[in-house]
C-alpha cells in the first residue's frame, strides 16, 4: 500500500464527513501540529454547518499547505508560493458568496508573501487566513524564516541568526486586518483555536489566525539541537503566554515571550469585495 493513503481502522466522524476517504491521513511528519488544527477547522465546520460545496480552501506552498491538497470536500485551490493572498482575491471578487479558507505558513505569508499579506489586510478582504508558524522553513530544508528566532542556527544561518523576528499579529493589526488572534497547536489551546477560528470566518473582513507549532524535523534539528518532541513542545510553552496573564509577569519573565489571544475584532469598515460590487452597481448603467 502506498506511504499516506492507508485508511486508519476507526475514522472520526468529522473526517466521514468533510474529508475525501481515498486521501487521508494527513502528510504532516510525527508530532506535527497540523493534524491538530486540522481537527480544529473540521470542528469549526461542523459547530457552524458550513457547506463544503460552498467552501474553497486556499493553500500556498509549505508543509501547512499540504494539508489541504485535494483532501477536503469542495473545492481547492494551490497558489504560487507567496501568491496565496493575490490568488485569494481574485476568486473573492469573483464568487463573493463562497467561504474561503487560506493555510499558509510564516515563511509564505511573512517572507515571500509579505506584500500580498499587507495589501489583503489593507483591503479588507474577506477570507480567514490561517499561518502555521513553526519558526522555519519546514518543506524546503530549515532555511531561516521571518520568524526564526534571534541567534537561532538554520541551514542558511549557520553562525546564527542576526535577525529579530516578525510579529506577523502586529502587522496584521497595523496593517488593517478585521480580526487577529494567535494560539498553538497544543491541546490545552484547543478551544480557544476553535473559538478563534469561527470568529475568523464570522467576522466581516480580513482575519488572521496564527497558530504556533512543533517542527522536530526542522525546528528542532537546526535550532533546538534535538529531535525530542517533548523539548520541542516545551520550547513553545516556555516562549509563549496568554495575553490575559502578562500582566502578572514581572518584565523579565515577560521578555520574548509572544502573546496568546484574540488581539483585534472589528467591524466599522466595508472590505474590497464589498466596494467592488457597490461599484458595479452604480456605474453598471451608464454604459
């Protein structure tokens, strides 16, 4: 039998449901997060009844994106690397009835794909983003990414990173995202993943939902100096907290730390595809 096409013994019921049965499991490496979130957006699609002929998932290029090659029910589009945001506007405009879902990675949305990221949050446009942010790149080799840790050794920063890393969150609220929120893979932020993810497809206008999460074969092997996932795990719990406890650290215990939460939520302005179609009407009759 071919290498990820063996049908576990017992499906779960969500996977019955939204997933095509001849293209499971998923083809994330052991102790990955993805199959996490992926449990996560099946639950979402479930507690909210979303159609999935009525819901195209977006994927760029990048372990996160593999997840979603051909294996949800309804459709899916691949985009160029770093292209996932320009192709995802492109079908907005044209089909703004359906729901759109992106899983992109941070080296595709914060390197390669940092302008689209921009200008899609700028715009407002109304997708639900998720980026898988495991600090390096994943599929490609252990290059440094825009998210790899200051001083951290990757394939290409052997001597150690000179970089400090991007608070994709940061940019996203400045950049004018209608939603933002962070959490990890882990299970004990399992609810607040999913609870970030249906507020993200409610909301009305550009959400972004980053989710930080294990890469031992990457992560752990260039910057960690180990492959035991256990140490991978604990590096996440170490460097992150809940926005809603970081007052009660002193600032020493704060540094470096990222914030976990829901960051923004608003709704007082219309979105790219909005405005389109408002155009289309009013000009629509003059020619």
């Amino acid at each position: 039998m071919t290498v990820g096409t063996e049908r576990p013994a017992k499906i779960h019921p969500l996977i019955e449901k939204y997933v095509r049965p001849e293209r499971m499991p998923h083809l994330a490496c052991p102790g990955c997060g993805i199959g996490n979130v992926i449990h996560a957006v099946l639950q979402v699609m479930d507690d909210l009844k979303l159609d999935p002929t009525n819901t195209v998932w977006v994927q760029g290029v990048g372990c996160s994106s593999r997840i979603t090659y051909t294996r949800y029910k309804g459709d899916n589009i691949d985009a160029h690397h770093g292209r996932i945001y320009g192709v995802a506007t492109g079908l907005k405009l044209a089909r703004p009835d359906m729901n759109f879902i992106l899983f992109t990675g941070d080296g595709d949305t914060g390197s390669i794909g940092g302008n689209h990221f921009i200008h899609a949050c700028r715009r407002n446009l109304d997708v639900t983003a998720l980026m898988f942010n495991n600090g390096i790149y994943g599929m490609t080799g252990g290059q440094v990414a825009p998210t790899t840790p200051f001083k951290g050794t990757t394939t290409t920063t052997p001597y150690g990173n000179l970089e400090d890393p991007f608070d994709m969150c940061k940019l996203a609220e400045a950049a004018g995202a209608a939603y933002v929120a962070r959490w990890t893979s882990m299970p004990k932020h399992f609810n607040g993943l999913v609870r970030s993810i249906k507020n993200g497809i409610q909301v009305k206008g550009f959400s972004y939902i980053e989710i930080m999460l294990p890469c031992t074969t990457q992560f752990g092997r260039y910057v960690l100096k180990t492959e035991d996932m256990g140490k991978n795990i604990k590096y996440i719990e170490d460097c992150t907290c809940l926005a809603t406890q970081a007052d009660k650290l002193s600032p020493e215990e704060r540094a470096g730390k990222m914030l976990l939460g829901e960051f923004v939520r608003r709704e007082d302005r219309s979105g790219i595809a909005e405005r389109y179609y408002e155009l289309l009407d009013r000009v629509g009759g003059k020619e």
